[in-house]
C-alpha cells in the first residue's frame, strides 16, 4: 500500500496524464501528429531525479508546475513548436486530481484483495461455529443466548457490505480536467470530446463538467474508506474482549514472541487487536478533516483540494494495515466452545437461541451470491 503512493509512481502517473492529454489534443485536431509524438517521447525518455522533483514541488506548490517544465524542456530540445502545447488546455489541479484517482483506485484494489481474504476467513469460521452456543452480552452486561457463528456473521457482514460501499464509490472516480477556472478554454470548444479520450485512455469515468471545487466523490471514497476502519475496528475490539480473563472465549493465535509481556510472562495480550485500533483510530479525524475541506473558495481552493490525497493516502495506509491484523487474528482465532457453554449456564438464561443458525446460514449465503 505504501508502494501505491511512492512520489516516483505519482511522478508517472502524472505524465501518463500529460501524455494522454496530448494524445487526445491530436485525436481532435488541436495538435498535429508530429507534435504529439513530440510531447509522448518525451514523457517516456524524461529523466527525473525524484528526490529534486518533491523538493521543487514544495517550493513550486504543486507538481504539475515543475513537472511541466520539465517536459517542456525536453520537448523544446527536439520540436520547439510544440513546447508550448504541452499541457494545453489543463492546469496543475487536473493532473493532481486524476493522479490522485488513479492511485485511489489502485489503493482500493489492493485493500478490496486483502478484505477478500479476511472476509472469507470470516466465513469459514461463521460456518463451523454456526451452533456454537455462546452468552450474548448487551450494554457490556450478559443478556440472552445467542452463537459464536451469529456474532461472526455479523462481523463478515459488516465488512463486506463496507467494501462494497468502498469499492462503488472507487469506480466512480472520474478524471478531472477543467483548465484554470473549469470552463475548459482552450480547448476549441472540444474540452468534452478531450477530456472523454483521456478518460478511455487512463481508463477512468469520464465527469460530467469539471469537479475542481464540487469534492463530493473523493469525500464519498473517504467517508466509506473509515466505514470499513470502523467495521475492522468492531471485530478487533470484540476479539479483545472475549480474551479477557474473565470471559476466556476467543483468543488470538498463540505463536513464540508474540503477545507477551516483558514485565509478567504469563499474559497472553490481543496483539492483533491493539494493532487494528490503533491503525483504525487514526481514521476518523482524517475523515472529519475531508469532510470540513469541503467548504472550497471561489472556482479553485486555497487548500483543501490540496490536502486530499496526503488525508486519503493514509487512511489507506492505516485501514490495510488493521485489515492485516484482522485478518491475522481471524486466520488462527482460538475459540473455547466449552467455556462458552459455561459461561451460558452460569448467567442462568436458558439455552434458547432464537433463529440464530438460519440467520448464519442467511449471511453465508448471502456472502457467497455477492462475492461471485
């Protein structure tokens, strides 16, 4: 995940947009052929010191900036005319924006791949548990009957319905191309048709009219981004608390070095499940802060545009590594069905556990059809 969002990814990305965009200029006539190969040749033979190119982009504000003179440097050196097509018609917002969705979509991939595997360790154990009678506790207190697999299903429903969320949302990002205040001038009246051939060809959704200060898609993907924290946080947060001494229902794998304590070796400490909380408390200050950036100025905002894809990056940073965890802790959770049963009878609240299994059975079918 960190991968997705190295500077030197981000840095190709943005001239497969520049290429793209020239590549779509070309297609509607407001270039020639000549010069379009001009400005691919040099988005491909560019050589970029990266570390100097994030150094600049501090100093410069954005990316786009240094980038583009760069490439109009090296274009320059070959066809001097068509330096000044370079970036026609875009400004710096553009490439940040669709390089952002790019690697968001990627991040999403990559995190729908890693839920796959927990959600479906989640089935398994939903399954062989589905009658494993357990105290089902409200308020923190013991309440009525209820079985280990219910409160799994639950867990998988939960994560699943969130990365489906996730996932829609992810589809939905479109490229961003507007120019500097969103009226797509410059382009001769054929913003749309560019924009629509740039779209094909970094196979993205093509937007209606530019979204440079309507920031609605990126906080969707946000808001769903800290669902699924919050879905993994559920599981990991339950897992700590059925290991407590005092319950002793579920643990998390037992492996040398793992979970221990330097000062008491006895303690068996929920490794897994510290980890997936304190990665997903992280989550809903970011989220907040995207939501609060929302409020941009005029036809182009000061800053929260800006700080968008450093927000988004982490909260994909941070809930892939508590799906990890989760997914470690589920993987080789230790369940003590005959401490449950304990448990049960000592609350003295019978053995009726309503329709629990068919409602497991109802989640794993459920799973199953949507997951093909």
């Amino acid at each position: 995940m960190l991968a997705v969002f190295e500077d030197a990814a981000l840095i190709d990305t943005a001239l497969q947009f520049e290429r793209a965009l020239a590549n779509a200029c070309a297609a509607q006539g407001l270039i020639s052929g000549s010069d379009r190969d001009a400005i691919a040749q040099a988005c491909e033979s560019l050589s970029l010191d990266t570390s100097k190119i994030v150094a600049d982009t501090h100093h410069a504000g954005t990316l786009a900036i240094v980038l583009v003179e760069k490439l109009r440097e090296a274009v320059a050196r070959t066809s001097g005319g068509a330096a000044s097509l370079v970036h026609l018609g875009s400004t710096s917002q553009d490439v940040t924006d669709t390089v952002s969705v790019v690697h968001y979509r990627r991040a999403c991939d990559l995190l729908a791949h890693a839920g796959r595997q927990a959600c479906d360790a989640l089935a398994l154990l939903a399954e062989q548990h589905a009658g494993t009678k357990m105290l089902g506790r409200t308020l923190l207190r013991g309440a009525r009957p209820i079985t280990f697999g219910l409160k799994v299903s639950q867990w998988l429903t939960g994560l699943f319905e969130a990365l489906a969320r996730l996932q829609a949302d992810a589809s939905n990002l479109p490229l961003q191309l507007g120019g500097g205040v969103g009226t797509l001038a410059g382009l001769d009246g054929k913003g749309h048709a560019v924009a629509a051939h740039m779209a094909n060809t970094l196979d993205l959704p093509v937007a209606d009219f530019p979204w440079h200060t309507r920031r609605n898609c990126t906080v969707a993907l946000g808001t769903s981004l800290a669902i699924v924290a919050g879905a993994l946080a559920k599981i990991a947060m339950d897992v700590a608390l059925l290991g407590q001494d005092e319950i002793a229902e579920v643990f998390e794998p037992s492996q040398p070095g793992r979970g221990g304590s330097s000062a008491m070796p006895s303690k068996r400490n929920p490794t897994s499940s510290q980890q997936a909380l304190l990665a997903t408390g992280r989550i809903p200050a970011l989220a907040h802060t995207l939501l609060t950036d929302m409020s941009q100025e005029y036809e182009r905002g000061i800053a929260g545009w800006q700080a968008e894809a450093g927000l988004l990056g982490e909260m994909f940073v941070w809930t892939f590594d508590a799906m990890l965890h989760v997914t470690t802790l589920i993987d080789g959770a230790e369940v003590d069905a005959v401490t449950m049963q304990r448990n049960l009878f000592a609350a003295e609240v019978g053995e009726d556990d309503g329709e629990a299994q068919d409602l497991v059975a109802h989640a794993l079918r459920n799973y199953r059809q949507e997951d093909r």
